[in-house]
C-alpha cells in the first residue's frame, strides 16, 4: 500500500496523526507500506519515523504543486497494490488520480472531513474558490474506487457540499494508537513539560488553537464555572496555526482566568500522552469534527470526553456512556461543563472504566488498517 500526504508535520492537525496510526497498523497485519509526502526530507519531525517514507518537497504553497511527486508516482504506482490520498483541495490528489490510471491501479481518498458544509458557511470566498477547482477535484473522487469516510455522519454531510456528487463513499473504523503501558513516566515528562500546572486537577483541550474547535466557547464556558470549582484548571494544549493564541489569552486575562489556563504549545510523545492520562476529562467543543483523532487518544489512557454534537463520532461517545455530549455554542459548552462537575466520584470513575474497553472496540487502528487492506483485494 502507499499512502500520500501534503505533509506529515503533526501540526498540521489530524491526518498526519492518522497517517502514522495507519502505517504502523499495517505492519502489525502484515502489510508492507510506503508513505510520500511533499515535505522536506531533513525536517525535524520526520525523524524516527518507522516505515519507508518519501519526502519529495518541499512544496509549493498550500496547493503543494510538485513535478517531482508526479513524476515519483507515475514511476512507482504500478509497484502497489493500492495507493491511498490523504486530504483534498491539493494538487497531489491530481497526481495521485493520474498514476493510479496510468498504472491501472486502483486508488482511495480520505477527505478528512474538508467536504463538511460548515468551511462553505463559515469560509464563503473560499467557497467560491473552491467551486472553481470542484471540476478537477471532482474527477479525483468519482474515480477513486472509495472514498473513505470515518462515520456515517461525515459521509451524509459531504454529499451535501458541491454537486455534482456521486461517489463509492465507503466508511472505515478510525482511530489512533494507544501509547506504551508507561504511565508514571509519561505523566512525568507531562509534569515537566507544563511545571506551572502542578499536580492540581484540569480540563485538556488538546488540539490545533483554531475557531473551528471552539477555542473561545471553552474560554467562556470555564469563566463561567471557574467560581463553583475553585481548585480546577484548564490546559489549551496545541499549535497556533492562525496567530490566535495572542487573541486567546487577552480573553482568559480580561475573564480573569488568567492563573487557571495554561499554555504549554504543541504537546508530543510523553509528555502527550502524560497530559491526557492526569486529565479530569478531555474538553473538545468543536464547530466542526470529521472524527477527532484527540478524542480515540483521550480513551486509549481512560479518560472520559467531553464533546460538541459537531464532532461526528458523538453518537458513538453518547451510545457508550464514555462522556458527554452537547450544542457547539456558548450554552452548549457551559452545559457540558456544569453537568461533568455535578457528576459524583464514582460516576465519573464508571464513566473512565468505559473508555479503553470502547477504544479497543471501535478505534484501534488495526481495524483501521485490515478494512484499507481488505478494501483493494
């Protein structure tokens, strides 16, 4: 199999996140796998990957146009049983469509949840920019032999984005990996990482500080409990894409949570999975939310999770009583956080008890990988 990516830098949010997951899945069932992406080969974050990868960047621009990846493709799709896009609205997509046929090779693509309705609403004149491109884009879905969703919710919505629209949407279980059984070490780099936190109790939102995850919903929601449980922080975990921190933290300061909300940037490896493991409960009131590979993560370790009704896997959280669930507004999240706090000890403990059992059912990325494997035999 050979899996395609703008780039795998883990800043750019879930799929390259997922990428990893996948790879690393594959070899788990026996399947070998390459990964090409347009990013530099010398980048930092590219070392001690695990599987072969070919970096044929660096790219140019977020359209990421490459002669080099064509011609790359064009000379290697026959060697693969399947080739598999990850994202759309990018130029490799083209020159992954155009080696597949060339090779006769059968091909897939993830849209990772860019086919939601909510980007036309919130993004118009980047609709328009995108309406303009949907000929060519179009081509690259309607040939593929699936377009891979990660829930029926993601796959009802994408149809409704541009038209036309006829694909072989096929829906995969998704997930993430859960870490090494090491907790006290990873809660210790967690500890290192953001020493202001101390061991008091927090909420973790981990993810891309971006308005579609509802950044400033959670900002607000906290400054209106803060009162009623006093010893509890919060961590705002994640990469400033968008220049938006600055923007953030003026609003915690003028709410004067100043001193409860911490800011440690993009968070990795241990000190990742310590932040999720010493979590009261991962926070994620997302506009928007194809699956949310934070959310699979926070249950991997058993922590319960609290999410928007955007974030499209919310009927499974609900169906598994592994955390709560409400509207991506101002009420919605205050709600959320309100109903986590009136919740008793041992109801918060069976809740926990639930989670890494309904990982394993539903997100383990071995799934992940035997659907992908089975989907091109």
């Amino acid at each position: 199999m050979l899996h395609v990516i703008a780039s795998l830098d883990p800043a750019e949010g879930g799929p390259p996140h997922a990428v990893r997951h996948i790879a690393r899945a594959y070899q788990q069932i026996g399947v070998q796998v390459e990964v090409a992406c347009l990013d530099r080969p010398d980048a930092d974050f590219l070392r001690g990957i695990d599987f072969p990868l070919h970096a044929l960047g660096p790219r140019a621009g977020r359209f990421g146009f490459s002669w080099r990846m064509r011609n790359w493709l064009r000379e290697n799709a026959s060697r693969f049983d399947g080739l598999v896009m990850h994202g759309i609205w990018t130029w490799p997509g083209l020159a992954v469509r155009d080696a597949a046929l060339r090779a006769a090779r059968p091909y897939g693509v993830f849209p990772h949840g860019a086919l939601d309705a909510w980007f036309n609403r919130k993004y118009p004149l980047k609709r328009l920019k995108k309406a303009a491109f949907w000929p060519l884009q179009y081509r690259v879905l309607r040939d593929a032999r699936h377009v891979f969703f990660t829930s029926e919710s993601e796959l009802e919505l994408a149809a409704k984005s541009f038209q036309p629209s006829v694909w072989n949407g096929f829906v995969v279980p998704y997930g993430a990996s859960e870490p090494a059984p090491e907790p006290e070490t990873q809660i210790q780099a967690w500890r290192q990482r953001c020493p202001g936190l101390r061991e008091r109790p927090y909420l973790l939102f981990l993810g891309r500080l971006h308005e579609k995850k509802g950044c400033d919903l959670l900002l607000r929601a906290f400054a209106a409990v803060a009162a009623s449980a006093p010893e509890l922080h919060l961590v705002m975990a994640g990469p400033d894409q968008v220049g938006w921190q600055a923007k953030l933290q003026q609003m915690a300061a003028k709410l004067g949570l100043a001193p409860r909300v911490h800011w440690p940037g993009m968070v990795t490896g241990d000190a990742k999975w310590g932040a999720l493991r010493a979590a009261e409960a991962f926070v994620l009131p997302s506009h928007q939310e194809n699956f949310g590979i934070a959310v699979a993560e926070s249950l991997a370790v058993g922590r319960p999770v609290l999410i928007s009704n955007q974030v499209n896997i919310w009927p499974e959280v609900h169906s598994e009583g592994v955390g709560l669930v409400d509207d991506d507004t101002q009420e919605g999240t205050e709600r959320l956080l309100r109903r986590w706090l009136a919740l008793s000890a041992g109801e918060r403990e069976a809740m926990a008890a639930h989670c890494h059992p309904c990982y394993l059912r539903r997100y383990s990325p071995v799934r992940t990988a035997q659907e992908l494997r089975d989907a091109f035999s």
